[in-house]
C-alpha cells in the first residue's frame, strides 16, 4: 500500500512539539517507542484511516500539554505509558485483521450475504460487461482465458460496496483513490471470477452459475437491470445507487476522477498471483494448440463430401434419376478432423463447441463433448447434442 510521507513528518511533530523539556531517561524511551510505534501505524492503516489518526494525535499532544504543564516528568512518563499502550494494543488488532483471509466461497457454503454489519451511510455500486479487455491470463483450477476488467472508484465521502457481473471468466483488478474506502465485493459470473488489487481484510465473495449457491448469478447489463436491486437488498439491504457498464474494459465508479488523482491498490492480491499458466489449456486455445501439433487439423470440402459419400444408403428408397442439384451441403461450426489421441478440453459449450471429425483408424478422444458433436468415419455415427443439427441427413 502507498502513503505520504509527509504525513509522518507532521504527526511525530504534532506528538513532540513543545514537550521535550523532560531530561529523565525514561522519558527518552517513552519517546522513542511512541515514535516507533506512530511509524509502524502509518505503515498499517489504510489510508482513509490516516485523517482520524492524525486527529486523534493532535488531540492527544494538546491535553498531555495541558494535563503536564509542559515540563512535568512524573506526569509526562504516566501519560506516554498510557499512550504506548494504547498504540500497541491497536496495532495488534489492525495486524490480526490484515491476516484475515479473503472470504471464498468452496461450493459447500448456501449463506446469501455477508457476516458483517455495514456503515448506514455506505454507498453500493454495481458493473459489468459481458466480458472485460483481452489477456493471457488463465484462472481458476481448470486454467480458463480469462478478460480482465480494470475497476477505478472514486469515493471519498462515503465508504463502498461493489457488485460486479460478467457472463466470460474474468478477472476484475481494482484500485481506488485516497480517501476512498471498499467495505466488500461480490463478484458473479457464468465463468470463473476473479478479483485483484483489494486488502484481504475486505469481505469477497466470488460466485458462478455453475456453482449453485449464495445469492445467484447473472450478468450486470441493461437487459438485467431489474434483478440488480433484489441482489444488493439481499446482500446489503439497500438498493443500488448507480449501475456501471464497462467501455474496452475498463470501468470508472463514483466521483469524476482527475489525471493528477493518486491511485491506490494491495499488494495481498496482485493480479500476478491470479495467473494459472500451467494450468491445462480450455476452449479455443486448446484446439488451436492441438492444431499446432499436428493432433487436429481444419475441416475442408472434401471431408464433408466424403461422410456424405459413406453414409449407409437406404436401399428402401427409390433411385433418384435428377439429383437435386441444390442439396444443402452439411453445415460445420468449427470444424476440425482429429488426426492423432486426443483429449478434448474444458469448456466445449455455446459459442465454444466445435465440430469434430474423427479419421479412421483413430481411437475415440477422451474427455467431455460438451455442447459439441464428433462424426466417426470408423462408425459413420455421430455422438453428441449436435448430431441432428450439424450434418443435412444425419
């Protein structure tokens, strides 16, 4: 997390000021631990907390100054002592927070919301797109391409509750300017979600359609603008106060921010540590990788017309002396031969199925079809949803 230094500068002296006319030792090592431990708070408090800390120093130095009448040595040891103590029973309870993990969802957990009383004054924002910018990034167990969504908000009069949507595997990586304070997210999506940038001491909670639990799953668009208020009453018990579409990916939420405005982000969860290359490849890249290696290669003409030439006749039906000349030829959606053993990959459904062509001689591919089809020229059968759709007179 980045702070301003100078605000350390202004606090130690606020803390001193005219109260260093004690020469007892002890004293000096009071000082010097109320230095150490005012440092290590900055290093600790998020930053719309440094406002109240500051304050709260100012408040302190002001009565020690009254209570002691400046050079009171017994007086000055008793008020540093209590003072010390108080710091370091705070810092105690702001680092156990920060070891707090982010709250994820495992598949087993049914709890709609979160286990936490909310600021009254806490405003809630909801975004989303179908799908955010580009990226090799690869997420989840499965390892799926996901898009990311870059999350600007701005909103340092009121404290933040964020609601996001996208139907592709996302991952949304977010920052915020000075002031402003995200008291929790929840992040929904067909595909497997992701979110970046947040302190771990931020409730989040990370759901898809595929997992049937929480508070439900959709896409934050216009044409599901009436299921956005139900869900955030569900989660916060308060409606939205503006909905956000993402533009090329990226998504600016609350106040008009300027170019010179200062942005904030955690190191707990950086985008990095999200990226899953090992992870086994899905869809597209998979295929195409298979392409690449000589295990599939594209379908052409003339494999259609040889499974048309090799389909079993029906010697029930009458020879037709005119073929009709304008038969429809067999309809393919991405299609590819398998040449080689393969194992099909993750995520063959909707837009990411294809169509699959097995040569004689090749064993059956292993794995899930999904939403695809495979035409065996061993068999001349077909396997799969597809199988009535794909090829006229199949």
């Amino acid at each position: 997390m980045r702070f301003i230094p100078f605000v350390l500068i202004s606090i130690l002296s606020l803390a001193h000021g005219e109260l260093q006319t004690c020469t007892d030792p002890l004293y000096t090592l009071l000082q010097q631990k109320q230095s150490s431990q005012s440092n290590k708070l900055l290093n600790l408090l998020d930053n719309y907390e440094l406002k109240q800390f500051r304050e709260n120093n100012q408040n302190w130095s002001s009565s020690t100054k009254q209570l002691c009448k400046g050079n009171d040595c017994e007086c000055l040891i008793d008020v540093y002592q209590q003072r010390n103590l108080e710091l370091s029973q705070k810092i105690k309870k702001i680092t156990a927070e920060s070891k707090t993990k982010i709250i994820q969802f495992t598949g087993q957990d049914t709890e709609c919301g979160f286990d936490r009383i909310f600021p009254k004054n806490m405003t809630v924002f909801a975004a989303g797109a179908y799908r955010g910018m580009g990226s090799d990034y690869r997420i989840g167990e499965k390892g799926e391409n996901a898009s990311i969504f870059r999350v600007i908000v701005n909103s340092p009069k009121k404290p933040v509750a964020l609601i996001f949507g996208s139907y592709d595997a996302a991952i949304w990586d977010v920052s915020w300017t000075e002031g402003t304070k995200i008291e929790a997210a929840y992040i929904m999506g067909y595909h497997t979600q992701a979110i970046s940038g947040l302190p771990k001491t931020v409730p989040i909670k990370t759901i898809s359609i595929e997992k049937n639990y929480g508070c439900g799953s959709f896409t934050i668009e216009e044409k599901s603008l009436s299921r956005v208020n139900p869900l955030s009453n569900k989660l916060f018990h308060k409606n939205v106060d503006s909905v956000y579409y993402a533009k090329d990916g990226y998504i600016f939420i609350g106040d008009p921010i300027s170019d010179q405005e200062m942005l904030y982000t955690s190191a707990d969860t950086p985008i990095a540590s999200l990226n899953h290359q090992d992870a086994p490849l899905q869809k597209d890249e998979a295929l195409y990788d298979a392409v690449s290696k000589g295990i599939l290669r594209a379908v052409t003409p003339e494999d259609l017309n040889r499974w048309l030439e090799n389909l079993p006749k029906n010697k029930n039906l009458p020879k037709v002396a005119t073929p009709n000349p304008n038969k429809s030829k067999p309809h393919v959606f991405k299609g590819f031969v398998i040449l080689k053993p393969f194992s099909l990959p993750e995520g063959l459904y909707g837009g990411n199925s294809a169509t699959f062509f097995l040569e004689k001689g090749v064993s059956m591919p292993t794995g899930n079809l999904g939403h695809s089809a495979l035409y065996d020229f061993n068999t001349m059968m077909c396997k799969g949803v597809r199988c009535n759709i794909d090829l006229t007179g199949f």
